[in-house]
C-alpha cells in the first residue's frame, strides 16, 4: 500500500506546483494560459479564472498530500515522490508556456 502513498503524493506534487503560476498570475491581475483558454492551455484566461484555477489546484494537492496516508517531510521516499512531481510538471510548464512568454531562449554567457 506504500506505493499508493507515493504515488498520492507524487501526484499532490503536480497539483500544488501547477496552483503556483496560476495563483500568482491571477493575483497580479494577469492573464495566463489555462484549460479553460481557447485553445485549451494555449490562449490566455482572465485572472478571475486562473485564481479559481489555482485554488481548485492547491485544494487537490493539499487532499493528496495531507489526507491520504501520513505523509511528513521527514520521511525520505515522502518527500522524494512530492519533490519529483513538483519538479517534474515544473520542468513541463517552463517549456510549455516558454512557447509563449519567452522563456525558452536560450542561455547567454
């Protein structure tokens, strides 16, 4: 059953870094990219949407984490399958939306 454990958190991983860009966009007013956008996470959202967005994120990953085992930090293969998911879809994301933002140029020296 461990395994569910890490994979519940690996998953709350993903929700809770994907609440970030759109918390804080919204929250800056901005529009971003969303599921809602047309097309779908390539045109822009209002930043109403991307707070409802990135709230309904932090809520998932918040039940993923914190209600589905006993997940705690301290634990190695706890933190490990969180830190891959966060790290994971925010490796995606940065070249996803780099497309659009210009954040995919490449490094200069």
């Amino acid at each position: 059953m461990l395994w569910l454990f890490l994979l519940s958190y690996f998953f709350g991983g993903i929700f809770l870094a994907n609440a970030v860009p759109h918390l804080v966009s919204g929250m800056m007013g901005r529009p971003f990219q969303s599921p809602f956008a047309s097309p779908p996470g390539q045109g822009l959202s209002s930043s109403t949407v991307n707070v409802l967005w990135g709230f309904l994120n932090l809520l998932i990953g918040y039940t993923l984490v914190c209600q589905v085992g006993s997940f705690t930090l301290t634990d190695t293969s706890n933190a490990a399958a969180l830190g891959a998911g966060f790290l994971l879809i925010s490796l995606f994301a940065g070249r996803h939306f780099g497309r659009f933002n210009g954040g995919n140029t490449p490094d200069r020296m």
